[in-house]
C-alpha cells in the first residue's frame, strides 16, 4: 500500500532492475495467460541456469550499471577540482603569452640584424 505524498526513497537494490527487465522482456516475447505461473517458472530457470554455469545476471547487469553510473563523465566534479582545473588553464594560457612574447622577441631580433646587415 502506498502512502500519498510520503518522503520514504527506496533504493533499488543492484541487478534487482536487469531480472525485472529480463522477465518482462520474456513476458511481451511469449505472452503468457497466467503471468505469475510464468514469473516463477521463469525465475527457477534462472536460478537453474545460474548453479549449472554460476553466471548471475543480476550481478552482472550491476557491473554494468556501475561501470555506466560511475563513468567519470557522468561525475559531477568538486569545488577543488573546478579550482584545479581553473588555474591549470589560467597557467597554460599565461605560458602560451609568454611563448608568443619570446617569438616576437626573436623575430623582431632576426629583422633587426637582417636591417643592420643590409645596411653594411
């Protein structure tokens, strides 16, 4: 029974989604006419399946939901490392200026000392 506008938050336990999934899939291939006798027929296969070849599903659907979830573009990154990234651009961009200062500096000695060989 649910309770209109409760703040309870159930946690999915992992894999738990990947075997729901797997049977409805089962479900909408076959269409069964008694979905229970189906869901429990379905599940002692599973389990079958899962001590002759010890392959779990659930566990591995985790796996793969926690490689997806904790991929580190999915991570929203902390203050200190919106810092760190900050002042490692900052610090690239002051390093190209000065890169750029020094060619500048260089060419404007080559042209100096081209003018003054000319001159001679």
């Amino acid at each position: 029974m649910s309770i209109p506008f409760s703040n309870t938050q159930y946690r999915i336990p992992q894999g738990f989604g990947n075997l729901l999934e797997g049977l409805t899939c089962e479900i909408l291939r076959e269409q069964p006419d008694n979905i229970p006798a189906f869901a429990a027929a379905y599940f002692k296969n599973l389990l079958e399946k899962r001590e002759e070849t010890n392959f779990d599903p659930a566990e591995w659907g985790a796996k793969v939901d926690d490689r997806f979830y904790n991929n580190h573009a999915f991570k929203e990154s902390s203050e200190e490392d919106k810092r760190e990234k900050s002042a490692v651009k900052i610090q690239a961009a002051f390093r190209g200026y000065l890169a750029r200062e020094m060619v500048k500096k260089m060419k404007k000695g080559n042209l100096q000392e081209e003018t003054t060989q000319e001159n001679n």
